[in-house]
C-alpha cells in the first residue's frame, strides 16, 4: 500500500491508527489520496463517506471540547446528513453504517473492530451536548439549528443514567408549536419526534405526521427537501433549515430519494409511517417515477404489499400504502 500511494510505510501505519488524522491533510493532498485509492480498487461507498467521516470527527471534537463560542459549534454551523450520523453512530455504539456493512476487511493484529470510543469520552461526548442543548435553549431562534442537532445527537445515548435526562429533554419539546414547513420550529418539532421514535415512542411521530404535515403544501414540501438532504439526493452543502421551504421541490434528484425511501423502509422499521407518508408524497408529486427506475419500482412493491399484509401500521399508513402499491403495480402491467 505504500509503494503504491508513494508514500513511507510510518504514513500508512499513522493514517490507518489516527495517529496521522486525515482531515490534517492538505485539500490538494487529500483530493489526490482519494482519486489514487479509486484508482486502486477502493470501493467508491467507502470513499465517498470519507468527508462524512471528517464532518462527524469535527462535531465529536467539538463535543468534547466545545467551543467558546455557541455560533461556532459545527452543529450550529451546518445541517449534517445521514451518512454524517451514521458516522458519529459507529463511533458511539459500534454499529457499522449500513453501505459499509460487510465490507471492512478483517483487521490484523490486537485492534479495534470498530472506531469505537473510549467509555469516558463517550461519557463526556453527551454530558457536553447535554450542556450545548440547555445553554441553545437560551439564544432563541438563533441557535435553533445547534438545539435541535444537539438534541437529535443525545438520543443516541442508552446508558441507564442518560434514559431520564434524554426523555425528559425530548418530552418537554414534544408540545412545540409546528408553523409553517421548513421553519426552525417545524424542523425541530419533526426531529424531536424521531428521535421520540428512536427511543421506543412513536405516538409523537404519528401525531406530527397527522397535525404538521399532512394536507400541508409546506409542510410536505420542507419534509421531502429534508430527506433529499439527508440522504443525498440534494448534495449542495446547507448552513440551516431554510431550504427546506422551498415548494417547488428543485435542486434535488427524486430518483436518488425514492431509492433511499425504498432502502430505510426495511433498515428503519421504527418509522415506516414516517417512510410511508414520504414515499406517498413522493410519488404523488412524482408520478413518474415508477417509470423511471422500474427495477426499484417491483421490488418496492413486493416490500409493500409485505407491510400491507404484515405490518403493524396506522390507519393513515395502510391508505397511503395502498396508494403507493397502487401506483407501482401500474408500472408492473
């Protein structure tokens, strides 16, 4: 590998141990880095999540050692995506993001499986968020951004201790006043309410979809640009929610949507009516879809058609699922 990236061998052994973080690299240097591993045969997955990776070490520093400056924390300075999360997840619990599932080699010698986190820093990455989202709550509409992404990161946090904290911080938010989709506000009611979801509480979720969301142009709107963001279909950089009031859903490929919908409705059973309402909404603004990707299109339907038989989902979701079936067996015949 040395030889091959014209490097010494100390370089490699330093990047692979952290000892030589990556994200101290020069742009050019990285750039080259990443175009000379694809050259190599390095899955594009896993290079593609190598900016996520830093994104999630920067929040994870500044966890642990917050700026002095609130403005200045990375959660308050741009909106983080999936693959950001998932980062910051395998971090905290171990757990592998999903497009890197079964693809890390196995590793040679008495090392880590996983970049897992030492007990104490883990401890002080959430006691220290726990401090950003009590201190957020005091600068107003300003730092809505750095509460509701501080907040949102603390669900992770399972340990017995964190159970109340984490409840009661989420809870105190679960009445807050929805207005127009893809305000601060609305955006912090619906990440709240999943992260409500996460924690085994999906009666929060359920009601934002019925009082917040549905029959609302804005509100269906600011959720769709949402998951476009989070998962990749809209690639531009956003320093707050604010995109997410755009109605005319621009700027971002429904295609790459409706395939991230189709892959987190089986790795995220908790809020398949938060994926059903999506995907109805969806395909309603994007009747063509189907058309588009007909392979996607049989396989999601054969997945629907499992839920509609099997699952356990509201009343709202069985219609709106049966819609979406509707639509995709057409493509079918």
């Amino acid at each position: 590998m040395a030889e091959a990236l014209a490097v010494d061998l100390g370089t490699v052994q330093g990047r692979e141990s952290g000892r030589r973080p990556l994200a101290n690299m020069k742009a050019g240097a990285f750039l080259d880095l990443k175009r000379r591993l694809l050259a190599l045969g390095a899955h594009h997955a896993a290079l593609g999540l190598l900016d996520a990776a830093m994104d999630a070490d920067r929040i994870i520093s500044a966890a642990l050692d917050p700026p002095e400056q609130p403005d200045l924390h990375p959660l308050a300075e741009w909106v983080h995506t999936r693959d950001t999360a998932h980062m910051i997840a395998w971090a905290l619990n171990g757990t592998a993001p999903p497009s890197l599932r079964g693809r890390s080699p196995s590793r040679r010698g008495p090392v880590a499986a996983a970049p897992l986190m030492a007990t104490p820093d883990r401890d002080a990455f959430f006691t220290n968020l726990r401090a950003v989202v009590e201190s957020a709550a005091e600068g107003g509409e300003g730092r809505a951004l750095l509460r509701r992404q501080a907040l949102y990161l603390t669900s992770y946090d399972r340990s017995p201790e964190a159970n109340s904290w984490t409840a009661q911080a989420l809870h105190a938010r679960r009445g807050i006043t929805a207005v127009q989709g893809g305000s601060p506000r609305w955006a912090e009611a619906r990440s709240t309410a999943t992260a409500l979801a996460r924690r085994g509480d999906p009666v929060p979720l359920l009601g934002f979809i019925d009082r917040f969301m549905a029959d609302d142009d804005a509100a269906e709107a600011a959720n769709l640009n949402y998951w476009a963001y989070w998962m990749g279909a809209l690639r531009e950089p956003q320093a707050n929610d604010h995109f997410m009031a755009d109605r005319a859903l621009a700027g971002w490929d429904p295609v790459t949507l409706l395939r991230g919908l189709a892959r987190g409705f089986v790795e995220s059973p908790g809020f398949v009516d938060l994926y059903a309402h999506s995907l109805w909404a969806l395909l309603t603004a994007h009747r063509w879809l189907p058309q588009a990707s007909p392979t996607l299109a049989w396989s999601l339907s054969d997945r629907v058609a499992r839920i509609l038989d099997d699952g356990v989902i509201s009343a709202r979701s069985r219609r709106e699922l049966a819609a979406v079936h509707y639509v995709l067996r057409d493509q079918r015949h």
